[in-house]
C-alpha cells in the first residue's frame, strides 16, 4: 500500500484528471496495428506539426521511444554516442545493445551537463573496418531538470550534419524547457531528425510516448516497435489522454516550475542542505555527509517520497500543490528540529 502524502518521488506518478478521463472514455478507437485508429492518427499528426517534423508514431513509454529512434538510425553493429548518464545509456537497461546490437560511445558530461564538443567529435569513428561505424548522436534536453542552451544543440548539429550522422533528441521533457525559456517547441527540435517526447511525465497522460521525426525513420520505427511487442490495438484510449495533455497541461508546467523553485528555496534555509537551484521541476539535494541516511528515513517515515539519501532528488508535477510543498518542508524543518541531535551522533 502507498503511504506516501507527499509524492516528489517522480513526475511519472501524476494520475488522470477528471477531463482526462472522460477524454479517454469517449475516445473514438480502431485498431492502430491495421493504422485505422483514428485518436492514434490524430495524437501522431498532431505531434509531428507541433515539432515540424513529417510523422510520428505512438508508442508506450519512453524507453521504447528513444530504442526505436537508435535502431532506426542504427543497423547491428553500429554506434551511437550519448552522455555518460543520459537516460538512453544508463537507465534503459541496455537495450540499444541488448536488442539492437548497437554499441553505444558515452561521453562525460560538463559540469551543465552538456558533453564537451570536442569530446563528441573525437568518439566519431573514421571509416575504417576496425570500428563500429557512428551512426548517430543523442541528447537529452531537460537533462536531470537542466536545460541545455538551444545554441549548444545547434552546434551539436553542426557536427552531426558534418560528419554526415543522425541526431536524436531524448524530449522526454522538452516541454518543460520549452515552457521555461518561452521558446516555441519546433525552434527547439528544429536541428534534431528524430525526437522522443514523454506523455505520461509533466504533462500528466498515464501512459505513452510519441516519436517524431523523418519519414523514413518513422517508417522503419513502426516495424521496429512491432518486431518489440508494441504495437497496440485500440489504443485510441489512450491517446486521447496525450490529446488531452497537449491541450491542457503544457503551460500549466510552469506551475510546477514554481514549486521547486519554492521547494529548493525552503531546502535551502537549512545549512546542511546544498541545493541546486532548478531550471524547471527538478531540485537536486545534497545532504551533509555526517547525516548520512537519517533524513531519508526520517522523511519517509513521515510520508515524503523522494529518491535518494546522500543526493535527493525531488520532482514537482501536476499532483504536488503549494500545500504539498509547505508540508514537506514542515518535515525536513521537523527532522533538524527534532531529530537533529540524534542524527548528529
């Protein structure tokens, strides 16, 4: 049972409104594997003119997304290059490689959390039969809440168009970015040729991700997420609540915005807490060492989700409020008032 009162845990764990709900119960549905669902068709259609691309495919999660973008770029035995804890690479489970036998390049990241450009440029393999041959390079933008410049993306692309390879954008959160800068999400994934955006985070659908992206890519996609087991019938159901989400949650991200910085703010009056102050809705904190795992505990005991005991990290999303924000910091507050003797032992 969860007994969790005030979830920061994730913006994956919003639920459905009201609306949305109603949304996906009238959702008109056929089925999508035969491409006669037509809720699918219009999410599909709707996302590739939002993000100028010339199609897009509907998939469930994000995970999928980002491995049908690498193994349509990608045939076995190819590269790819990504920072050394973008999402792709290091919490996906390997799949690229697993499933694609695509080797992937990681690349350290910068201090911003951008990879170094001549780092990028010196991971690409000459043609030569020795090497896998780099196929493509994958940001990810917010990267853990961050945005990363839109001038930085553009010279990224640069190499890539130089070099003659693909570029992905993992978007799971672009729209967050996109919302904090004011930028309008096409002049954001402009640059990119396949683009995955997450539905079921901020914007609050309870399942599914959409790729975007060139024509042939999408097409090679949908054989790929057939071959992995994701294609779905009427689906429509579901993608009427991105349809939803896409008409009523994306400037509301500015909201959640709001409460972290709120949230890091509160954090922050507490002199054993580093706080990173957030670009969007994720605030990293990290805890004196001497405390070791005494605040997490405290704090989960009483009911704050979280992850993370030497470095927190807490998400704001449409299901956390203003209360739930003051109520958490009432807890960590409680902790050093409290508990502050004993966790200094």
């Amino acid at each position: 049972m969860n007994t969790i009162r005030y979830d920061f845990r994730s913006d994956t764990v919003t639920r459905p409104s009201a609306g949305m709900r109603a949304a996906m119960a009238e959702a008109e549905v056929g089925d999508d594997v035969f491409g006669d669902d037509p809720t699918v068709n219009r999410l599909e259609q709707r996302m590739a003119a939002m993000l100028g691309k010339d199609a897009a495919i509907f998939v469930p999660s994000g995970t999928q997304s980002n491995l049908l973008a690498l193994m349509s770029h990608c045939g076995r035995g190819d590269e790819y290059i990504a920072g050394q804890d973008a999402h792709l690479y290091s919490h996906e489970a390997g799949g690229a490689a697993v499933l694609g036998s695509i080797q992937p390049q990681p690349i350290a990241h910068q201090a911003d959390g951008t990879m170094d450009l001549g780092d990028i440029e010196k991971a690409i393999k000459p043609d030569d039969h020795h090497y896998a041959r780099t196929r493509v390079i994958a940001l990810e933008n917010t990267f853990g809440g961050r945005i990363l410049p839109i001038d930085y993306m553009g010279q990224v692309a640069d190499i890539a168009r130089r070099h003659g390879l693909g570029l992905h954008l993992d978007g799971a959160r672009a729209f967050n970015a996109c919302v904090a800068l004011g930028t309008d999400i096409k002049t954001f994934t402009a640059p990119f040729d396949s683009v995955s955006i997450c539905l079921s985070k901020g914007l609050g659908a309870p399942v599914g991700s959409v790729l975007s992206g060139r024509q042939d890519l999408i097409d090679k996609a949908r054989r790929h997420r057939k071959m992995l087991g994701g294609g779905m019938r009427q689906a429509g159901i579901l993608a009427a609540a991105g349809l939803y989400a896409l008409d009523n949650n994306i400037d509301r991200l500015a909201e959640d915005h709001r409460r972290a910085r709120r949230l890091a703010e509160g954090l922050a009056a507490f002199p054993s807490l580093k706080v990173v102050m957030p670009d969007t809705n994720i605030v990293f904190v990290d805890v004196e060492e001497r405390l070791g795992s005494r605040l997490t505990d405290f704090l989960q005991s009483r009911g704050v989700g979280m992850f993370g005991y030497a470095r927190q990290r807490w998400v704001t999303h449409l299901d956390v409020t203003d209360d739930d924000v003051d109520g958490a910091l009432d807890q960590v507050a409680a902790f050093f008032r409290q508990g502050a003797e004993a966790a200094f032992r």
